[in-house]
C-alpha cells in the first residue's frame, strides 16, 4: 500500500546546532561576547519507512515531487543564543499532511471446498446421520480500497552544549578561518497525529453451485434408508462493503545527546556537520531517533548568511498496534541573521 507523504516545510527562524552565521572577515573571539542566530529556511522532504495505526499498516514511499502536493501546513524553526563557549538551542518543527491512496480492484476466488461430517442418532445410537456440502468455485472483484491518510507532526527539542574545540586556522591574526566542535545534549518532545479513513466498496460475487447430500440409515433390521442429493444455483450477488476510521495520537519525548563540527574553508564559506541521537527506549521514549545535517554556508555581511546542506531525521518507535520506522530527508537551504554583542 503506498502511502501518506511530508513535503516541502517553511520554516522561521533556524539556528541549529549548525548555522553558518559568523562575521564577514574581522576576528573572532569565541570565549566572548552574546550571540544570537535565527534563520528562516526550507525543507524539502522525501519519506519512505512503515506507519501502523491500531494493527492497520501504510508502507510509506513518497518522493518529494509527490510530497509537495500533499502539505496543507508546514512551519519549522530554530534559534541558538551562545554566551562564550556555552550555548542554547531552541528548535520546533510542524507539519499537516494529507494523502489518498487507492489499490486495485483486484480478482478473489475460493473453492472448490466439500465440507462434511456424520453423527450417530436414535435412542440407542443406532442409526446415523452423514451430510456433505460441496461448493463450487467462487470468483469476487474485490475493491478498489481507498485509504485517506492525515498525519500531524509536532517536534520541539530545546539543548545546551558546550565548546569544547576552538582553534585558529591560520597564523596570521587578520585571518578569521577557525575551527570549531561542539558537544550538546538536552530533550526533544515528538507529537504526532495519525488518522487514517478505510473504504472498502461493495463485493461483487459471480454465481456458483452448492451441491448438500443427506444420508439417513435406521438401526435395526428393519431400519430405513433415507438419501437426498441436488444441487442449488446461487446467482450472482453483492456482498456489502465497510468504511472505518483509525485514529491515534502519539506522544513522546527524548534524551538526546550530540555533536558539531564547523570548518572555515575560506572567510566567507563555511562547511558544518552535525549529528544527535535520542530516545533508548528510557520510559515512554522511542526506540531510537536521530537527526543529521550538513551544510556549506556563505557570509554575505557580518549579520546575513546563506546555507544549503541535506538534512535527515529517523523515527523508531515500537507500542505494539502503534509503530513508526520512518526516515524524512531532503535538502535546507536557509538564510542566518546573526546578532552579536560584546
């Protein structure tokens, strides 16, 4: 069954553990000074892995050419605020999704099958009683099944970190290159909102035979024999079809711990990469997420930068009828505002 998308997400305000925000060229002292990032940016998202909802399961395949069309709400953010070598890191992300999914119609058949038995009757047990039924092949066009999939997403993570590596590149004190790693750890909250409406139409079935014998044999001599065997014709008929709706809300949060590296391979670009992992199945958490990013970025000004990079996010979570294994990746391209005071 294919399935539900996520998309091309907007966001407002990002910052990540990875924006690419420094100066323009003048010097840097990382130890101190405030330093706030916020960026808006865009998210596009492919999604493929496994959903189930109360025992109903959606194989989840969808690019972003088809995930575009299925966004009805999407707003993502993240701001950072770094005193010296500590930071804080605010980030949120929602999505509303909708998709529509239809399979076959598809052809069933059963039979042919011959159920039978026999029973011993009489006061004493004496006679018997032996029946069968013999059915014919039936044929039935099954569907096409709709499924209407509605999937809300809500994350919110908020981490303090530390700078654990800040060194110059160059010798020269003109030169702004650094490079820099950071640790982080703190908790991320996962709200998510599936909703998933069945349709099943009316089952046409083509007409078949059924085909009983009855046996009746007395005890005793004397006892009388009774048979009977025909055939019935069963036209064709329809058998009435279902909708249901499946509906489950699932909410979480996380441990998460990780790390981030920035290189400046030239005073205006910059390459990041960052990574965490959460969840361990500590209580109510997922079995595992994780989050990936990297990104070059581009110093317009002291203030603004551009930054494009691929960033992916991996969902297990395992309560039994409820499941999620899902990744969603795509590439940010995203612009850093950046507010420095000394």
């Amino acid at each position: 069954m294919r399935t539900f998308g996520l998309t091309c997400l907007l966001a407002v305000l990002l910052g990540a553990p990875g924006s690419a925000g420094a100066t323009d060229g003048a010097p840097v002292d990382p130890d101190a000074g405030w330093e706030l990032s916020l960026a808006p940016y865009l998210w596009g998202l492919s999604m493929v892995g496994e959903a189930s909802i109360d025992d109903l399961t959606v194989d989840i395949d969808t690019p972003f050419r088809d995930i575009a069309e299925k966004l009805n709400f999407g707003l993502m953010g993240r701001a950072e605020l770094r005193r010296g070598r500590f930071f804080a890191v605010v980030d949120g992300m929602g999505a509303w999704l909708e998709d529509e999914i239809s399979a076959g119609p598809v052809e069933a058949s059963f039979g042919p099958v011959t159920v039978s038995g026999s029973k011993s009757i009489g006061p004493r047990g004496g006679g018997s009683a032996a029946a069968s039924v013999e059915v014919s092949r039936i044929s039935a066009l099954v569907g096409p099944v709709d499924v209407e999939v509605d999937t809300r997403m809500l994350l919110f993570g908020l981490y303090g970190g530390y700078r654990v590596v800040s060194m110059p590149l160059a010798e020269a004190p003109e030169d702004p290159r650094r490079f820099s790693f950071d640790l982080f750890g703190g908790a991320r909250y996962w709200n998510i909102k599936m909703e998933a409406d069945v349709f099943v139409p009316p089952v046409s079935v083509s007409g078949f035979t059924v085909s009983p014998s009855l046996r009746i044999k007395g005890g005793g001599p004397g006892g009388r024999r009774l048979d009977f065997g025909g055939e019935v014709q069963v036209p064709g008929v329809t058998v009435g079809g279902f909708r249901q709706e499946f509906e489950e809300t699932l909410d979480w949060a996380d441990a998460v711990v990780g790390a981030r590296a920035m290189v400046d391979v030239h005073p205006r670009f910059q390459l990041v990469a960052t990574g965490d992992v959460g969840g361990f199945g500590i209580g109510s958490a997922a079995d595992l997420t994780w989050q990936a990013l990297g990104a070059v970025g581009w110093r317009i000004s002291e203030s603004w930068a551009l930054q494009l990079g691929y960033r992916a996010i991996g969902i297990d979570l395992d309560r039994g009828v409820n499941a999620l294994d899902i990744v969603t990746h795509g590439p940010v391209l995203g612009v850093v505002w950046t507010l420095r005071r000394g």
